[in-house]
C-alpha cells in the first residue's frame, strides 16, 4: 500500500508545479509555504497523500493576530503572513456547503503543544476546536478548548474581514461519504498479512519433525532427555518414525497469498489506466491515452483546482492577483 501510494504521488508530481503570475513576495513566501521550511512541492504531495488515505483532506490558509497592527509596513516588520496548515480527513469533524457549493461551516481539531505551569521544563498538550462558519457578511472564527475534565470551553470569538471561509477542501473520491479510493487494496494489504503470518506460524511449527514411537506405553520409556539420545526399546514389536509434513500442505496457502499480490497489482493499474472499451473509435482510443482519463489523472485535475483555489486566498490576503498553478 505504501509503496502504491508514494509510487502514484511521485507520478502526479514528478515535474515541480508551474505556478505563473506570482509577485516576488509571494513566490518567497510559497518556498516556505507553512512558515515550517516545506515549499509548495513538498507540501502539495503531503495534501495529495493525506486525502488518498482518508478520502479528503483540508488546507486552511491561516493568518496571525494581527490586533495593534495598522499598517502594511507594520504587518511586514512584525513577520506577519499567511501560511498553510494540513487538515488530515480525521481532523476536520465537520465540514457544510451551500447552495453554490461553498464552504459555510468547518470544524476543525487541532493540538497545540504548551508549557506547562508547574514546570517549565514540561509542556502539556492541549486539545481544541477551531470552528469557522459564515455570518452576515463576515467570517467568524471562534475556539472551544478542552479542560482537565475533557470537556469543551467555548474561547475566542472573532469576526473576520474575509469574505469566504479560508479554508480549501480537496477529495479523491466523488462523495465526501464514499470510501478511501485505496480501500480495496488496503483491505488485500491486511488479507495478505494474515495469511503471510498463518504461513509463517505453520512454518515454525511444523519446520522441526517430530518423532512418533509405535507399540510402547509411555511408562515404558522412562525418562528421555531429548530425540536426539539413543533410545532402546524392549518390545520387539515397537518402532519409532520421523514425521515431517509435505510441502504440498503449504501450497495452498501460498498460492492464495500469490494471488493476493496479483491482485494488488491489477488493483494499482487499474488506478492508473482506465478499462478500454471492445470497438472504440479512433478518437476514443486517443483520449484514452490522455491522463485524463485514468483514476489518477481525474484525481489531479480536481487537485489542481483545489491549490489554485488555496492560492487565491493566500494572494488575497496580500492583495494581489491570483496566479494560477499547473500540475
């Protein structure tokens, strides 16, 4: 599975993403697009992976407090800027739409890492809900933390100047309901560890043989340190054999763990390129070559829209045009 997965990511982003129309601030501030040091490519692929393993994933493009800042010189002294924070699909808990298919509502997990107040050599993890939705005209922010007894306290609430929610959705499936698009192949994956493992076990067991002593009672034998001493014994009529299992016992098992794997190949194809159809035109043929057309080539068209998206925002914040990015 992981090797599929990072195998399809290397694929979509195997030439790094053209992004045209970008000022010199903004082409700075998109080598080190989550104030962490990872650049738009590097980022990208992590949003793109998360959402394979979890049906979708979320980028919220986030803003300092800016309160006691008024001008734009003030706001680029103290540092401030946007940056991007990776929502993985187990995070975001909640997330609406309205009639025009825009986000109305999104609640989102986070932990912040904080000192604690006993001791300052020791930090504590505190766990939040940060809740955005639409009112009126503005965007309002607000913040529910968890207390010592796990219980949520309603925190900041703050209107804010912006006129969609900062936040950008991005899924590899075609409803948010439907299962991860790699779930198939995750479930074989799991299939093919059991098996491996039952093979393994009747391999340690059964890789020993074991002795079998025909027309003696037990009490006959005395005290035998191992199989490996002589063993006499008085009944002429008694006999002892070793016993080892066919290899022919295993076959099965590992001609279904085979098959297993070529199912998983065929899976990770399949992802790749679509099923061609018996008859098709000339012209069908060639738009079935285009990437388009394969499961992972639809996945990248709706990613490339989803950053150009995030892009937006981001260049809005500095009051700017949007570029415009290519996969």
């Amino acid at each position: 599975y992981k090797r599929l997965v990072t195998g399809l990511i290397g694929i979509v982003f195997r030439k790094p993403i053209a992004v045209e129309g970008t000022s010199t601030t903004l082409e700075e501030q998109l080598a080190n697009v989550d104030m962490g040091q990872t650049g738009l490519d590097s980022f990208a692929a992590r949003w793109f992976e998360a959402a394979i393993d979890y049906s979708y994933a979320g980028v919220l493009i986030d803003y300092p407090d800016s309160s006691g800042i008024e001008t734009r010189a003030d706001e680029v002294n103290a540092g401030h800027r946007p940056y991007w924070v990776l929502y993985k699909g187990v995070d975001i808990l909640d997330f609406e739409f309205n009639s025009f298919r825009q986000l109305s509502m999104v609640r989102l997990r986070q932990t912040v890492n904080e000192r604690s107040p006993e001791n300052e050599f020791e930090s504590i993890q505190v766990d939040q809900v940060l809740v955005y939705d639409i009112q009126d005209r503005y965007v309002r922010f607000r913040v529910f933390r968890q207390d010592e007894e796990k219980s949520y306290q309603y925190g900041e609430d703050v209107l804010l100047p912006l006129d969609r929610i900062p936040f950008v959705m991005f899924k590899t499936c075609r409803e948010y309901t439907d299962p991860p698009s790699m779930s198939d192949l995750a479930a074989l994956n799991l299939k093919h560890y059991q098996l491996s493992a039952d093979l393994d076990h009747s391999l340690h067991i059964s890789h020993v043989p074991r002795q079998f002593i025909f027309g003696m009672m037990a009490e006959e034998l005395g005290d035998i340190g191992s199989t490996s001493e002589a063993i006499v014994i008085p009944n002429p009529e008694a006999r002892v054999e070793w016993s080892v299992p066919s290899i022919v016992a295993y076959e099965a098992l590992q001609g279904r763990i085979n098959a297993i794997q070529e199912q998983m190949s065929t899976l990770a194809l399949a992802s790749l390129v679509s099923q061609k159809n018996v008859g098709e035109s000339a012209e069908a043929k060639r738009l079935d070559r285009s990437q388009g057309d394969s499961i992972l080539g639809q996945m990248a068209i709706a990613f490339q829209s989803a950053l150009n998206i995030a892009l937006d925002i981001h260049a809005s914040y500095l009051g700017e045009s949007p570029p415009m990015a290519t996969i």
